[in-house]
C-alpha cells in the first residue's frame, strides 16, 4: 500500500452515544454500515502517481490565512483535525499492517486540504459516526468532516457544507467478463439485482421500464446472485459497488451513477470565511488537475468509465 506522506495522528473520541466507527454503506449517505475491505491491485501505479501531486500541491497565499480565522487557528495549532472513516475502502481505508497510513478519495483530499493551510499534510484523524457528525462539528471536536456527508437542507441548518466535492448515487455493476452492459442504459429487458428497501427497487424501472428486478435482503446476498448469474446486473449505491469491485476481480463497475446523491465537507455552522477559503480551495484542485488525479488513483481504480466532472460548487440546496 501506499505509504502516507505525513505523520497521521488518530484519535478516538468516546461520549456516552458515541460510536468510533464510521463504515461506508447502502445508503452511505445517511446510515452507514460496514462495506468489505480491499484494494486492487492494479491501482498501485495510480496511486503512486499520487506522490507528484503531493509534491505539487497548491498551498493557500498568506493574505488567504485571515486573522482569527478558522484558518489562522488550525495553521497555529500545526494540524488539520478531520472526522473520518477509517474502514471505508476507496474513501478512507487504515492499512492494518501500518496505522499510520489511512488512504482514499476523502483521505487524501483531506491531507491535501492541510497542505492547502499547513504547507504540510499534518492531519488528525477523529473517527465519526453518522449520527455524531454534527456534534463533533458544532462543539469543536473536529475541523471539518470528510465522510461520505450527504448534503441536506436539514443538516444544514445544524452545521455548513462546503462544495459539494464528490457525487454518488445508483450505479450499475456487472460480471468482469460482461462487456455487453455499460450503464443504466442497457438494463431495458435485462434481469437486475437490487437490494431490497433500497432506492433502486423504484429508480430502476423509472429509468428501464422492461427490466425484471430480483430483491436481496443483503449485499453479500446481491453479490453472491450476481456472480452466480440469477441476474444480468446489480443496481445499488456507487460508492459501495466500487468498494466491492476493489476487493473482488470477478465483478466491475460500469458508467457513472444515474442518480445524483451530493457531498459535502462538513464545517461549523455559520463560519462564512472558512467556507469560502475550502471552496476557493476545491475550485483550485478541480482546475488543475489535482481531484480528477485523486479519482483516478481511489475511487476511480474501481470503476471501468471515464473521470467524472467534479460537481459545481454550491450545486445543491444546503450547500
């Protein structure tokens, strides 16, 4: 595995209701549950790609660094503090064999987002659960939050998002040996795997009216039809589907998500100028290059389609 380029310091947070660990699920958005641990293999040429845009990322101007700002007091305190997962694979996965490494789409952007203020990817580690996210944002636990953080209207009136910077929703995955299915928009008179309860037992016949579903309680079970074959395809939440597709050869993810599901970077509330300074920040690492390379090297070894837009700043309601 890819070896973190900074020193990570992990720290466990232990209130009365207060679970330690955050996991990437079916609905990563808003309840999340344990996805399978994994890399693939061949995404460590990508990933080591990663050590150039390290070494050539964008720092912030000190003009940017207003005083007593929250800026100015993480730049003092020499680290940036993030609540994240540490099991999520492609997001923000802990090698177990070295602790200190923490690797993922949210993880790398968040220590690219403490090279941005620090100059250094100085990054603390304090492992939300979803139902903790706002608390530790709103009493000061944490800087931001990196974790899958749905975009709402209602969390906003709690806490602030930045961005939105990552996109998920419905996605499709096939057989490794299927290159007949690229998309949603090959399901019509196919037979699709859906998880039951799930989003996609209304999307898909929105979208293919013709396609058969067959309904899974749960995801090993959806998994396990599919590479058996009782089904052409399986339709469930992108992110997940990538996870899965990184610990095993036999299925890929193919097209984009056909729904949109935004998120964000979870702020204090009301905090206006640090708001600002992160979407300054992603407006930059979109421009130049930097998110497409973190994509490629994360959630997009997973996925055989092509780079995605990052999402418009601001986009969605609550942002």
């Amino acid at each position: 595995m890819r070896t973190s380029p900074s020193p990570l310091r992990l720290r466990r947070v232990v209130p009365a209701a207060v679970a330690v660990v955050a996991m990437l699920g079916l609905a990563a958005c808003s309840s999340d549950s344990s996805a399978v641990p994994g890399a693939d293999p061949s995404a460590s040429s990508a990933a080591s790609a990663l050590d150039e845009v390290y070494a050539n990322a964008v720092v912030a101007d000190a003009a940017d660094i207003l005083p007593d700002s929250t800026m100015a007091k993480i730049k003092e305190r020499g680290k940036l503090i993030v609540g994240e997962a540490l099991d999520a694979p492609l997001l923000s996965q802990q090698d177990p064999s070295n602790p200190d490494d923490v690797q993922g789409f949210d993880a790398d952007l968040a220590k690219l987002l403490a090279i941005y203020i620090l100059g250094e990817p100085n990054v603390e580690i304090v492992p939300p659960a979803s139902e903790t996210r706002e608390a530790l944002l709103q009493n000061g636990t944490v800087d931001v939050v990196f974790n899958t953080y749905t975009i709402t209207e209602e969390r906003a009136e709690q806490i602030s998002f930045a961005g939105p910077y990552l996109e998920s929703g419905l996605a499709v995955a096939v057989k490794a040996d299927n290159d007949d299915i690229e998309g949603i928009e090959d399901l019509g008179g196919k037979k699709v795997i859906v998880g039951a309860n799930t989003p996609a037992v209304t999307a898909v016949p929105e979208e293919q009216p013709t396609a058969t579903l067959v309904s899974f309680a749960t995801d090993p079970q959806a998994m396990q039809a599919l590479k058996q074959g009782r089904g052409d395809a399986y339709v469930q939440d992108f992110t997940l589907l990538a996870s899965n597709a990184a610990s095993d050869d036999s299925i890929k993810v193919v097209g984009q998500p056909f729904t949109t599901e935004a998120y964000g970077i979870g702020l204090a509330k009301d905090d206006a100028d640090f708001k600002a300074f992160i979407n300054d920040w992603l407006v930059q690492i979109e421009d130049d290059g930097t998110w497409a390379k973190v994509w490629d090297a994360t959630l997009g070894a997973a996925v055989e389609s092509d780079t995605p837009d990052a999402p418009e700043i601001g986009s969605v309601p609550g942002s």
